[in-house]
C-alpha cells in the first residue's frame, strides 16, 4: 500500500510491503537494553492488555511476549501482518490489518498502547481521540524511537551517504539525539509523564547492517527493483572496503510515556 506524506521524503510514495522480507530479516535490531527500559517502565508486562499500533513485522509484541503481556498488533501494511504472523507462529498474538487512525476496539480495553518507529506517521487529529477512547482510565500510551547517529559514527554516515545519492529526497538521514515530538492534539487528554533519550550501541554483521539499510524506507520501500539492485553492489563494496566482518553501530533510543487523563 503507498504512503504518500508531505512532511515525508518529499511527499515520495513509500510502500511498507514492498520490503517486507527484508524487514522481517534485518529489522529484528533492538538490543536487550532497549526492551530492559520498556519493562522497567512497568509497561508491557504481568497480564497487561497491550495494543501495538504500527507493529509491523511484530517486533514489540514478539520480543516482549515473554514478560507476560496480553498483545494485539495492527499495521496498514498486510505484507507486514503476514511476515508479523509467520515470525509469531508459536505465540498467541492477534494482528489486524488496519491504520492507526482507524483501530476499532471498545472503551477503555487496554492498559498500554505502544508505537515503535512509527508515531509520526499517524495523524495526531484522528489518532489521539481514537487512542484516548480505548485506553482504560490511567493508561499508558508508550512512544519509542531508535535511529543511528550519522555524525557519531563513520559507517552510519557511509551508509547514508549512499542511500541520499539514489533518494536524495529520503528524510530518514541526519538524525541527532532528540525527544520524541508529541503534537498538540494529545496535550489536552495526556500528561507526559517520563522520557528519556540515550545513546546506544547495537551490533552488526557486515550482512545485517546491509540488510538493515536495504530494509529502510529511502531503499526497499521506495525504489524500483533495478535501483535497489545498483544500490546494493554499491553498498555491498563499500561495506567490504570501510568495515570489518562485525561491527557496532552508535544509535540513540528515545521513550516517551504518556498517561491518560479520564
């Protein structure tokens, strides 16, 4: 399904589905660390009713499935889902294929909604009534965000480089340590209340790392087939000429928990 946005690569049409397989593969990236601040947190756990919007290939509810939790994904993209219950086949996860802006559940059904790289895709004037209806009273909406750090660290910043030269309209590149930006439209039914921001490292294979940037919006989910094939040899002789077999790549991780006010 394309997506198109103005305030996104341009308002260039991505489609999610296009590289799910890779992102199946490659995406599967967050360290314990990050899962280790969720469940600090006291979220995403011990019989908690947690609906995952934007899950993709099921990420969150996958890794955090352990810790107790009751999950729900949903994703506009049914690539996605499919990958999403391939990947969940032993586990009890229910996905639906839906936006954000359009999840239908009743009143008050869930204790915690998470939205993992993906909150400023949605709108926030349908997403924040939608949001604030199905939470139950005190719930928690939980933001998460990791990127790489381009000017902290070389092969990132490579790698960009040559993402930018086939999709130079891609906005995904020059990330920096920032907070999770909340719009206006849930200021008046949340109450911020923790976020924190930190720098992490998340470690690679040569393989993985290529796979990662293949599986980002500026490649695998834009470009035509014969572009993503020129991409990856360049990429491919360029990792082989700047990284060695395994590698760390600096990243950021960023939280924002917000309670709701009933």
């Amino acid at each position: 399904m394309n997506i198109t946005d103005k305030n996104v690569d341009g308002g260039r049409a991505f489609d999610w589905g296009r590289t799910s397989a890779d992102y199946a593969r490659f995406r599967d990236v967050y360290p314990q660390e990050f899962y280790d601040k969720i469940i600090g947190r006291d979220l995403c756990r011990d019989g908690q009713n947690v609906l995952d919007i934007g899950t993709g290939t099921g990420v969150l509810p996958r890794n955090l499935y352990r810790y107790g939790a009751s999950w729900t994904g949903t994703d506009i993209s049914g690539e996605q889902i499919e990958q999403a219950k391939k990947l969940s086949k032993d586990m009890e996860i229910t996905y639906f294929v839906t936006a954000a802006e359009e999840v239908d559940f009743p009143e008050n059904t869930f204790d915690v909604v998470t939205a993992c790289q993906c909150f400023f895709y949605f709108n926030p004037e349908k997403t924040a009534p939608v949001l604030y209806r199905i939470l139950k009273p005190d719930g928690r909406l939980l933001l998460l965000y990791m990127a790489w750090l381009p000017f902290e660290d070389r092969i990132a910043d490579a790698s960009e480089q040559l993402v930018l030269q086939y999709n130079p309209v891609w906005s995904g590149a020059g990330e920096t340590i920032h907070p999770i930006a909340i719009p206006e439209q849930y200021q008046e039914k949340f109450e911020l209340v923790y976020r924190e921001e930190t720098s992490i490292k998340v470690h690679f294979t040569r393989e993985g790392w290529h796979g990662r940037m293949k599986a980002c919006r500026g490649i695998g989910a834009s470009l035509e087939a014969a572009e993503i094939a020129a991409w990856e040899q360049e990429h491919l002789k360029l990792l082989a000429q700047i990284a060695p077999e395994e590698f760390d790549i600096v990243h950021y991780m960023a939280i924002a928990e917000l309670r709701v006010v009933k």
